[in-house]
C-alpha cells in the first residue's frame, strides 16, 4: 500500500501523474496488481465548510511549490476578479507576498487562513490585507480570499 498526504487533484501533486506511472511498472511485474486512490477530505473542502462558504463560484488555486513572484501577482490578478479564492500556500511567507501586493493595488479583501486543518492545534484566522501583511502562522495554509 502506498499513502500520499495531500489534495490529489491539484496540479502541485502530480499524484495522479506518478500513480499512472507506477501502475504501469506494478502490472509488469504483476499482471493482476491494482492501485486505488482513498483521498481524504480536500483542505479547500474543510475550509469552506468550516467557514459555511460555498466555492462554486470560486477560482481555486495553489501556490503550494509555486510561490514565484510572476504566481503571486497571478494569485492577486484573481482575487481582483473572482469573489472568492481558495489558496493553498507553502506558509506564512506565500499570505504575507499577496497581501503585500494586495496592499500595493488598494485591493481590499476580508482573508481566512486556517493552519492544521482537522486537528486539535487547528487555527483558523480571519484578517484584513494590512493584517496579512504581517501573518506569523506555521505551517502549510489553505487561505480562503473575499474581495470587499
């Protein structure tokens, strides 16, 4: 059995991708192998039902291994656009960039990080931009963006 830890469908994953590969190396070894994904509850999902917030009309996306400058002016773009984004970030530093950039644009945003999501220690935090800019939360976080 092989356990991944993450939301599988997100394109920083690359899970489906490597099980597709292993798969194919398994049946050669062993024509009867099979593989089977059990993802848990996405971190964007949790979030959103914690905060009672639909994300049909959100943009979802990750900077989670991709937190370039070009990706975090990317991530500010759709927040200027969409009502809502669901972010999952690297840490501290990915929420402290966009707010920084947000503030530079006059973008105004109310903003929910939660660290440790479906644990004991889980935190989840509600900000303005100005407060973001100084966010010391540990950890990977999934943000959730409501432009004002």
């Amino acid at each position: 059995m092989i356990y991944f830890i993450s939301d599988t469908h997100f394109h920083h994953s690359n899970i489906i991708k490597y099980c597709n590969k292993a798969y194919d190396k398994l049946r050669l070894w062993d024509g009867s192998a099979t593989i089977t994904m059990l993802p848990g509850v996405s971190s964007v999902s949790y979030l959103a039902a914690r905060l009672f917030e639909s994300y049909d009309n959100a943009k979802l996306v990750s900077l989670h291994g991709w937190n370039s400058l070009h990706n975090i002016e990317s991530l500010a773009d759709d927040i200027t656009h969409f009502p809502k984004v669901f972010a999952i970030m690297s840490g501290a530093g990915d929420l402290v960039n966009v707010a920084k950039v947000l503030r530079k644009r006059g973008i105004a945003a109310d903003i929910f990080a939660g660290s440790d999501l479906s644990y004991e220690s889980e935190k989840i935090e509600h900000m303005k931009v100005d407060e973001a800019c100084g966010y010391k939360g540990n950890g990977l976080i999934t943000v959730l963006f409501k432009r004002i």
